[in-house]
C-alpha cells in the first residue's frame, strides 16, 4: 500500500539491527547521538555532522549503540523526485545544523495542526537548500516534462497511458521506461500521488463538497475516490476535513 505523505517525527533507534524498505523517500537528520546505516549496501551514520538519505524502494538497514534521537521525514516521491539522486550520506555544514536543530525545536513547541503545516513548510525549505548545495544538474527528456505538464493541468480527467504516450511522442514502453528513469516511479504512480496531494490540499484548505474534490482530481465516483484516498493515506477524506476545521 502506498501510504506515502509529507511527515516529520522525532525518533530514537535501539540497537536491535533492523531492515525493511517503504515506497517514499527518508530523510534521518541528527539531534543527538549516531545512527549506523546501510542504503543498499552502502555503510555510514548519521552523526552531527552527517544527514542519511535513503531513496524510495531501497533496502536500508539502522541500530545505534547509546542514547539517540533523530528527526525523520518521509517524503513522497512527487514532491522531491531529486533525493534519489544524491548519496546516502551527506555532509551538514554548520549552517545547515542550526537550521535542523531549530526545526526540531518548532516540532517540541506544539502538536497542533498550525504548528504540523508550518513544521512542513521549514521541510520544503530544507529540501530546496539540499537540492542547491548537493543535487547534480540532471537533464530532463523533454518528453517526459510535456507528460508531467499534461498530468498536473489534466488531473480531472481519465488519462490513459496510451494517451499520455501519444501525447509525449513516445510508446507506452518508451514512456514508462523513461519515467522510471528520470522519477523512480510509473506514470501511474506519479499521477496517483499528484492527485492524492491535490485531493488532501483541497480537504485542508477550502470549504468543497468532497464529490466536487473528488471530481477535480478525476474520480467520478466518490465511493471509489473515497477508498483510493484511505488506501493512499490510512485516513479517510472526512478525517482530513474534520481535522482542519477542527484546528482552522
């Protein structure tokens, strides 16, 4: 099940070696103590001085031998497509550092669903600052930038590979081989989580009908939108609702 969804925790490992793999991308950034981790057979740790990223689908495996805790963020795919590019580890300068050590003081301030988006919002910062100072400059088919356009302006309608191929100039094989590629992912998968994220912006943040929501990314029915959407976030599209009218 693909339950991926932008996410911020603070944890803290044993020394029980465990492995396993998830369908998002990770980010184990430190607060204190070391983390030992292997991505996909690469070995290090996540110290001080040193931030681990582990890629969507990659086997990683993780203890610690002392006291520790780390913040953790799982990314979905769509929004940062760029982590699976950079190495497992990467090095934090001392800017970087105090940028991390001050949004894990904002996650210890509050719970609350206000304090959650602006948690998320200083994540998309991190994100973008990583991408500046690690991402190797990766040239787009041009191909596969017409097919992600026409998803992200088509999200309302049925889309076909064999469709979106044509309209991309490619075959349905071309198209899917590229897209993995350059995406790590199918051109399913990529239009699944664009519009399970629009579908979760839409609850959160305006006052439609969730048959209207379902119909702008592309469900006519709304039973079938309405499972899609708890298989994808565990939650069902009227907690979403509840929950911000809760905290707006």
């Amino acid at each position: 099940m693909n339950s991926a969804r932008l996410k911020l925790e603070l944890r803290s490992y044993s020394d029980e070696v465990a492995s396993h793999h998830h369908d998002h991308h990770q980010l184990v950034l430190p607060v204190d103590g070391e983390l030992c981790l292997s991505v996909n057979q690469v070995e290090g740790a996540v110290t001080s001085r040193q931030a681990g990223i582990i890629p969507a689908g990659a086997d990683h495996g993780f203890y610690a031998l002392s006291a520790n805790r780390f913040l953790v963020a799982d990314i979905p795919t769509v929004i940062a497509p760029m982590l699976e590019r950079l190495p497992a580890f990467i090095q934090l300068d001392l800017a970087l550092s105090h940028y991390i050590a001050f949004l894990c003081q904002q996650m210890q301030r509050s719970n609350n669903q206000d304090s959650t988006e602006t948690e998320h919002q200083m994540l998309r910062l991190l994100l973008q600052l990583l991408q500046q100072r690690f991402a190797l400059p990766v040239k787009q088919d041009r191909r596969i930038e017409v097919a992600k356009t026409y998803l992200e302006q088509q999200l309302h309608r049925p889309i076909s590979l064999h469709q979106l191929a044509a309209i991309s100039s490619l075959s349905v094989r071309q198209l899917t081989s590229l897209f993995q590629l350059h995406l790590g992912q199918s051109p399913q998968q990529y239009l699944l989580e664009l519009r399970m994220y629009k579908a979760r912006q839409l609850l959160e943040s305006s006052d439609l009908q969730v048959q209207l929501i379902a119909e702008q990314v592309g469900y006519t029915n709304l039973a079938a939108f309405s499972d899609r959407f708890r298989r994808y976030y565990g939650k069902s599209p009227r907690y979403f609702r509840q929950h911000s009218k809760q905290y707006g």
